[in-house]
C-alpha cells in the first residue's frame, strides 16, 4: 500500500477520534432523556480502540492487543467486532448488520438493536448504502468501496493456536517468522485428506510478513481481502485483539506448488430464488409437501440482501420478456 494513500486511511481514522456527546434518545411521552453514552461505551474505551486500530492498520496483519471491555452480550457472539463498530461509528453513519450474510439472523438483529438503542444512527440492507458493515462469517457479495469500512467478527484471532496453544511462544513465532509449523499443519491436512481439508478461517500472508486468521469466513471469501478497496477491521473480544488489512494490500493464501488454494465454489449449482451461480450458497432443508413422503435440499444465496436484487432483477426481465 503506497505511503500517501496509508496517511489518508489512517487521517481518516483519526477523524472518527473526536468525542461524541452522549444520545438523547426520544421516550415514550414524548420528552428527551441520557440514557446511555453514544455507542454505550465510554469515550476513553473508544479512544483505545481507536489507537490499537491505527497501530493495526499501520501494521497489516499484526495482532495488536486491546482492553476488551464487558458488553450487554456474550463473549463469542460478537463483541470485539461490535466495539470496533463502536468506537467507529458516528451520528452521520450508515450501518449494515451481517450474519453468516443474512440480515434477519438472531445475532445481527440483536446486535443492531443494541447499536440502534445506544447511537440512533441509520441502518440499512443494503451494502451499497452503508458506510459501515459489521459480519460474522461472510464478506458481501458486492464489492465494498474504499469510503465503506468491513468490521469482522472474530472467534479465534491466531492462526497459529492450532500448532501452538502457548501464547507467549506464539507471538515469539510471529515476531521471528517462524511459520515452519504451520506449513508442516498444511502438509499434514494434504496427507490426511488429499487436499487442503480446511472449510474456514483460512491462513493467509499479509503484505508478505504476517500469518493471519481470516476469521471464520468460508475459504470462497478469502481472494476478496487480496488488494481490496475497502478496510478490513477484525476484532477479537475473547481473546482482546485487533487486527486489520488496509486498502490494496497483497493478501496470499497458505499452499503448495502441486497443491493450489481453491475454493468450494461449484459453478453446477445455483441458486433456486435468483438462479445465480457464481455466489456462495448455503443449503436448507425443505420439509416434504404432500403427496411426497421425503423433504430435500434446496441452495440459496448466503447474502440475503444480494440474493433479493438479483431476484428482482430476475423477475423484471421475465416480465419484460412476456410483455
């Protein structure tokens, strides 16, 4: 990534650093009331968001370490990303909430209530008309700008936790480069299954330094984070780190000469609402209708948003078609 266009994204960031006032939020009779600062957390908790985040995105890859702070959810469904988005979010934002590409999934709807209670800012469906996108498991299926910024949901944030539990002699692997035995965990996986027998969170080398988790999107995901026009923020709250892949940064999956990286996509199947094939689908069980006596698969488009376009692009050709 070119010197100039890093000090544009990171002035960019910076801009979001000023302190925001605390919601008034309308109530029930009428009045205006305090009821939570904006975006719930404290402003000095975002400003360290904040900080970890230009460090992170100065250093692509990297895993920086934050102070993840208690949230009205879980940890493991989706708090590091969602005080990434926190500490981002401003009034004037655009927000875009994601689950496994769908918009109407428990965890997104729950977690758009949370930042809708707490910000009031505007939301939407649309990918093309946010400003931010928060996900869990997928990245949309159309291309994100460089004025849209991409936070991810992470369950495990070093790849290297599969061939080291040790944390301490991990980061010592990734501060000396020492991936040899992630490499031996790639030849291992070929001899045992014939291929790269990894479905998600993929390893890949970020701007050729850093081994990184790709969180657990699917491995049909992982080319669209190589030299991207849009940000990549990845927050981990369980394990309290962040990282990031800036704009147009060489991002290169794990493989062997005699053993490329591929994806799943089978361009046979297609989806049964919009009839597309070149789209990551997921299956669902279709429960049997008399006078059939057994239910079968039917394939769709994870992202829900995507898939309905394209269906209504469909049908408006089909209508054409018969007038």
């Amino acid at each position: 990534m070119p010197d100039e266009e890093l000090d544009d994204l990171l002035l960019h960031l910076t801009g979001r650093m000023e302190d925001e006032e605390a919601t008034t939020l309308q109530g029930e009779a009428g009045g205006r009331e305090t009821l939570y600062n904006f975006a719930f957390i404290d402003e000095d908790s975002k400003r360290e968001v904040r900080r970890k985040l230009l460090k992170a995105v100065a250093l692509p890859g990297h895993l920086v370490p934050f102070a993840s702070r208690d949230l009205p959810i879980a940890r493991g469904w989706g708090t590091g990303g969602l005080q990434v988005t926190m500490a981002l979010v401003e009034p004037q934002d655009t927000v875009k909430m994601i689950d496994q590409g769908d918009d109407d999934s428990v965890n997104a709807v729950n977690l758009r209530r949370l930042i809708q209670k707490t910000t009031g800012v505007t939301f939407t469906t649309d990918t093309t008309q946010a400003s931010i996108v928060q996900t869990r498991h997928r990245i949309p299926e159309e291309a994100m700008r460089a004025d849209q910024i991409l936070v991810l949901q992470v369950p495990m944030a070093d790849p290297l936790r599969w061939v080291e539990p040790v944390l301490e002699r991990a980061t010592e692997m990734h501060a000396e480069s020492d991936y040899g035995r992630m490499w031996v965990y790639m030849y291992e996986s070929v001899v045992r299954t014939g291929d790269m027998n990894i479905a998600a969170q993929y390893p890949v080398v970020v701007d050729k330094r850093y081994i990184m988790d790709t969180t657990p999107i699917p491995r049909y995901d992982v080319p669209r984070l190589h030299q991207a026009e849009t940000l990549f923020l990845f927050g981990a709250g369980r394990e309290k780190r962040v990282y990031a892949v800036p704009p147009y940064t060489t991002v290169v999956p794990l493989q062997f000469e005699d053993y490329p990286f591929k994806t799943e996509h089978n361009p046979a199947q297609c989806c049964e609402r919009c009839g597309s094939n070149d789209t990551y689908l997921t299956q669902s069980f279709v429960e049997p209708q008399p006078p059939s006596t057994s239910g079968r698969w039917m394939y769709l488009c994870s992202d829900t948003s995507f898939c309905e376009k394209r269906a209504q692009a469909r049908e408006q050709r089909e209508t054409t078609e018969i007038l």
